[in-house]
C-alpha cells in the first residue's frame, strides 16, 4: 500500500516522557518526509503550543488543534475552524462553577481559566511555550468577544467528574472527549479529530486509504477509526488499541519511529 499522509497526536504518541521528540522519531518522520510522505500533527493543544514542535520537525502541512477545532498553517491561514458559541460556553460554564470544577477555555493562543492550577504550572514549567494565560473571576465576560474552540476540565475526584459529564451530555451541539482519565474536553458538536484529518487529507488530495495516524488516548480514536493504517501506542487505552489496524511500542519507546519503518518496510535508523 503507498501512504502519501501519515498524522500523529502529540502528547502519549509523538512525545516521550520528558515532552520532547526523540531522535529516532524525529529523525524518522524527516526520512518520511524526504520521500514525498507528507506529516501532519492533530493535537488537543492549542495552536501556539503545537507549531514549536512542527517547526522543530520543519513541518510545512497545516497543523490540527483543539482536537480538530482548527486547522491551520504556519503563515496564519486559516483552512478550518469550529467555534463553541457564547451560549453554549454560558451554559458549559454554568455547569461547571456550580459544581466549582476547575477548567480551562482555549482560543487559538490563549487559555483562560480561574486560577493557574498545579497542572497548567507544571505545563508552563515544562516547556517553553509562547501561550497567553488570563486568569479571572468573570471567564464569561473575558471571552464574549472571543472565538473559544475548546474546553478543558481537570477533576481528580472521579466521581464528581463523571457527574458533571452526565450534565454536560444535556447540552445539545458539544462534543465529549477525554485525553487523560482525569478530564473532560468539550468541543462544538461534530469536532473531533477524525473528522479534521478526513478534512485535511481532502485539503491535500489524498484517500482514506492513503493515511497513517498515531494515537493513544480517546481523543485519537475518531482519526485511528478514519484512516486506512490507525496505529495505537503501546501505552493506549484498550479502546483504541482495539480499533486499531496495528499496535507499536510505547510513546517512550520510540514507537512512532518503529511502527513507521515496520508499515513502509524502509529502513528509517
């Protein structure tokens, strides 16, 4: 089979454990690249927080963000976009302060939220990233005139989350996913990341058929059921791995770089 796009989630997929590229991953996705196979990033992140590493692969291919939210190029421009309407985010944050849940809304660059929690401190340590982060008591008001495309929400008491998932499912037009057990991502309805890869292979004139994508958690599920080689990590959730065409090694074992040189049958070292 010739693969002509291949799309990997970033965070327990392409980075290791230290939040960074591998050499052998890196150095396999350039290889990839020279030979006319182009490679693309589908994050929950925000676009800020996504293009250093594209840059670091010299990524040219639109990068998809908020979990298909956006998708959009280096030079700014803007291939798609999905907004959560400010009534939608009105009734989402009613929710959530009702319960005083802690959360997070993403524009392209910025991240509003209550208060920086142990989380988004420790993200900000970790990597040296160029995101705005507002912190407020009135998130309703900041973000009116603003174009949200995602929410995130960090709950440790498992209960209480699962309860406030049953009340978000109420809310018509947003999308539930999770990309850790301890959250809960909101999109508009109809955003997830399979459907931003089937997108953007059409945007670059390539089939189903023709597309590798990598992923770990419940957030890649949509694009590892969409694409012709879905490849589950070896650290991914049992979901995943089941609906997967083939299963690597772990995000700290160099598994994008292994699956890539076992699928293409191209010696990638």
């Amino acid at each position: 089979m010739t693969y002509k796009l291949i799309v990997t989630d970033m965070d327990g997929t392409l980075l290791n454990g230290e939040h960074e590229i591998s050499d052998e991953n890196k150095n396999a996705l350039k290889k990839v690249a020279d030979k006319g196979i182009k490679v693309a990033i589908a994050t929950g992140r925000i676009y800020e927080s996504t293009i250093k590493y594209a840059r670091e692969l010299d990524i040219k291919t639109p990068i998809i963000c908020c979990n298909g939210a956006l998708i959009k190029e280096e030079n700014g421009n803007v291939i798609y976009v999905s907004k959560i309407e400010y009534d939608l985010c009105d009734n989402i944050i009613d929710i959530l302060e009702k319960h005083n849940i802690y959360y997070q809304c993403f524009t392209d660059d910025t991240i509003f939220t209550p208060y920086i929690n142990e989380w988004l401190r420790k993200y900000q340590m970790q990597e040296d990233l160029n995101i705005k982060i507002i912190e407020s008591d009135n998130i309703k008001e900041l973000i009116k005139e603003r174009d949200i495309l995602k929410f995130l929400i960090i709950e440790s008491d498992l209960s209480l989350l699962s309860k406030v998932e049953n009340e978000l499912k109420n809310i018509k037009d947003i999308e539930l996913t999770k990309s850790f057990f301890d959250n809960i991502e909101i999109m508009k309805k109809g955003v997830n990341k399979g459907s931003a890869v089937e997108s953007l292979a059409k945007y670059l004139g390539v089939d189903k058929s023709e597309v590798i994508t990598f992923g770990d958690n419940h957030n890649d599920l949509s694009m590892i059921m969409y694409a012709g080689m879905g490849v589950a990590m070896g650290n991914a959730e049992d979901i995943v791995k089941e609906n997967s065409n083939f299963i690597t090694d772990k995000n700290t074992e160099n598994g994008v770089a292994k699956a890539l040189e076992n699928i293409l049958k191209i010696d990638l070292k």
